[in-house]
C-alpha cells in the first residue's frame, strides 16, 4: 500500500483510499495539516487561483471526507490565511528588496555622474590629477586641508599616517570635491598648534 505522504496529486489521494491504519489516530493529527497544505498550495495549481477560494473549500472537504479526516471551516479558514499571509509577506520582501536595489542604484549613478561632470571641469580648466607622487609639491594645500577638514596639524602626523590622509585628500581633488581657491594654489602652510611661549626682557 503506498503511503499517503508519498501522492504527487489530487488523483493520486483520491483514488488511493487508504486504509484506516494508515491514518491511525497516532499519525492522523499529523498527517492532516500537512497534507492538506500541500493540496492547498501545488496539486490543484493555478485552477485553484483562478476559480477562487470556494473551489479550494470543496476540494479539501472532499479529501478530507475520503481520507476520514475530520475538516471544519475553521480549519479550512485557517489554511486559507494562513496561505495568503504567507503569499503576502514573500511579496512584500521582494517588494522591498527591489525598491532598495532600484535605490541604491540611482544614487550610485547619480553619484557617478556628479564626480565625472567635476573631472571634466577640471580637466577643461586645466587642472592636473594628482596622485601619492604628488605629496611634497602639494604641501601648503594637504596642510591647509588638515587644518580646515580634518582639524589637525601637519607636523603632529607620523609619516604613516601623513601618507594616509594625504591619499584621501588626492580622491577629493581628483573628484572636484575642495574649494575653488585649493585647485588655484595656495602660497603659505598654516602654522603649527605650537604655542610658543616667548618672553621679552
């Protein structure tokens, strides 16, 4: 005798007829709601969609009368919502998900553009790109850079660190992202935090 959980579909239960130890009270509790729901959700497919949920109810009472498994309309409202909850719920993550990516990806090419249209501009004032190479001949602009954006001093950095900040301060200009007055040279490096305490006699 094959067993119930082992049928593909609807037919399949429906002329099994399975004999009552198969569905002993033992495994009938178990076997009802699964069963079901998975009649509820693949056999029948999209002609359950399309004819509605009075199909479904008489589809389950049928396999529950044959199965002699005792089906109310409690139940059967429960599975019903049960469904919907769930079909409702997968499409509000997706719904979510796309709305994220979608997003994120206009901001991504908004951003994009913005940073090409300001390398163009540079680039037709003629303004050079700078890289790590560039370090001693920018001087009076990284230190002027620090003081104002990053609210340190040139000479309390280690060399380590110098190099680093001076790589993040290379991304903003080569992005168009300092003030106008960087771009067109600054003569003087602000002085050091020092305060030095001279007394005249």
């Amino acid at each position: 005798m094959q067993n119930v959980n082992q049928c593909g579909s609807l037919n399949e239960i429906l002329a099994l007829r399975p004999d009552p130890e198969i569905l002993n009270p033992d495994l009938g509790a178990q076997i009802n709601m699964s069963l079901l729901v998975r009649l509820l959700s693949k056999s029948v497919g999209k002609s359950w969609e399309a004819n509605g949920a009075s199909r479904r109810r008489r589809e389950a009472e049928h396999v529950a009368k044959i199965l002699r498994l005792p089906m109310t309309k409690g139940k059967l409202r429960g599975i019903e919502e049960q469904r919907k909850m769930m079909k409702g719920e997968v499409a509000e993550v997706r719904r979510r998900k796309r709305n994220l990516t979608s997003t994120t990806d206009r901001v991504h090419q908004r951003n994009q553009r913005m940073i090409s249209q300001k390398r163009n501009t540079l680039k037709k004032e003629g303004i050079p790109e700078l890289s790590i190479e560039d370090y001693f001949s920018k001087n009076n602009e990284f230190a002027t850079w620090l003081k104002e954006k990053k609210r340190t001093y040139f000479n309390d950095l280690t060399t380590e660190s110098a190099r680093e900040l001076f790589s993040r301060f290379v991304k903003a200009w080569n992005r168009g992202k300092l003030e106008s007055r960087y771009y067109e040279g600054i003569s003087t490096a602000p002085r050091t935090a020092h305060n030095w305490k001279i007394k005249h006699r």
